[in-house]
C-alpha cells in the first residue's frame, strides 16, 4: 500500500472517530449530571484565578531574595585592625548552608516541616486541618506555614494577623520555589528565624542559649533550638522548663 493511501486510510478512520464522538459529547451534555460535575469542576479553578487576581497584586518580588543581605553588627577595630567593640541592634552570625550540621537541619525539620524537600511550598494536606481550626476558634488564626512561607513572610511580608497575608504568604512561597532551591531558602531560613534572646538566626541563637557554635551542639541542644521558631518566649528553660522538655523530646523522636 503506498504512502498516500496509508494517510488516506488514517484520515478516514479519524474522520468516522470523531464523527462517532460528536453526537456522544451531545448526547451526554445533554444529561443534567453531566453538566453539574462539569460546573462543579470549574468552582475550584474559577476560585483559584479569582484568589490570584485579589492577592497577587503588589506582592513583593521573590527574586529579590537571591541578593539579600541581613543587618550584621558593626564592628570597631583599633588602629592595628583588632576588633574593640561591635554595635548591633540584633544578634547576628551568617553561615552557609554547608556550614549548618546535617542533625541541626534535621531537628528543625522535624519541628517545623517535615516535607519540607518534597512539597513546592505549601503543605496541602495541612491546610485543611488548621481550615478547621479557624473554624472552629475566633482566636488568632493559624495556618500549616512551611519553611518557605516562613521566609516569605519574615522577610518580604508583614507579620500581620490575617487571613489576607496568609493567603499572600502562600502564593509568594510559590513564586520562591520557583526562584530558589531548597537549600537557598533552609540557608534564609536558618540564618534570619528569630529564636529569642534577641538572637536572629540559629548560630546566634546556639551562642546566646549555650555559648557554642552550631557545629559543637549535641544532638538535644540542637533538638531545643528547633523548638523555638513558633513562640520562643513559651519555652525558655528559665520559666517553661518542663514545657520545653516535653516539646524538645517530641522534636527527637520525630528525627
């Protein structure tokens, strides 16, 4: 059979396909189930578009965290170049991502986002249980913030109690795994999370808690760190020892 009647034959078969497709789409459509199911497909969808035109607008840019730069202490050295005093309203220390112990990363993880390396900035199922929560409670809202919405809304966003900037802190965590990779936005993370003691970051923090550098904590100092990012205050070993403990236990079990 030549070529030109093999495309014939193909385009004769196609032909009757689709003319037996034809008056099946109609004949379905024509059936008040089939319209329901395809409207109530167009909700979500239609939701979606209508959430991303409200809260999109002005949403800061996630490209500008690839030249970040954190307020790092001022330092004073003396006229053969030792440092004598250091000026600094925050408490401070920039590391690399390799620079942080993989048990550290590990413990917050556990305590703040367990898929964190396998979702794509939203933890979904989360959503729904702390949806219910909100419902259920006229308190200050609460919502399954991963690492990524943490960092968009600690340094691009406001810490604004609202649904309005939770929804925005979502689709900006979006757009920052878009730009960044998960490594880029854990080194965000651990260098800028405020942990109390006026310590922002993690090697800051490891210094005001214990007097160490992150790569000589133990396994359940870094565990306690990893506590802290929600409510720093609610578990100082000072006042909320026990509490801590517990919190702190949980963390290495889930290690």
């Amino acid at each position: 059979m030549s070529t030109d009647a093999v495309q014939t034959t193909r385009f004769a078969q196609f032909r009757d396909s689709a003319g037996r497709i034809g008056p099946f789409l109609r004949r379905a459509w024509a059936r008040r189930w089939v319209k329901l199911l395809a409207i109530l497909a167009l909700i979500p969808l239609l939701g979606y578009l209508l959430l991303w035109a409200i809260f999109t607008r002005d949403l800061p840019s996630a490209e500008s965290l690839l030249t970040y730069e954190p307020p790092l202490p001022s330092n004073v050295r003396g006229i053969d170049g030792d440092p004598i005093q250091t000026f600094a309203r925050e408490r401070r220390v920039q590391l690399d991502y390799e620079e942080y112990p993989r048990q550290l990363i590990q413990a917050f993880l556990a305590a703040e986002d367990r898929t964190f390396f396998t979702h794509g900035g939203i933890d979904y199922p989360g959503i729904f249980p702390a949806i219910i929560t909100n419902i259920q409670s006229s308190g200050r809202p609460v919502g399954a913030s991963t690492i990524t919405q943490q960092v968009a809304k600690n340094l691009l966003l406001t810490n604004e109690l609202s649904y309005t900037r939770k929804i925005r802190e979502m689709f900006l965590a979006r757009r920052i795994e878009d730009v960044l990779t998960k490594q880029q936005i854990l080194e965000l993370y651990l260098n800028q999370i405020f942990l109390g003691r006026n310590a922002y970051g993690v090697q800051a923090a490891a210094r005001a808690y214990f007097d160490k550098d992150v790569d000589d904590l133990a396994l359940h100092e870094a565990a306690y760190l990893a506590i802290l990012p929600k409510a720093p205050s609610n578990y100082t070993p000072e006042r909320h020892n026990e509490r801590a403990v517990a919190r702190r236990n949980i963390v290495l079990s889930e290690m």
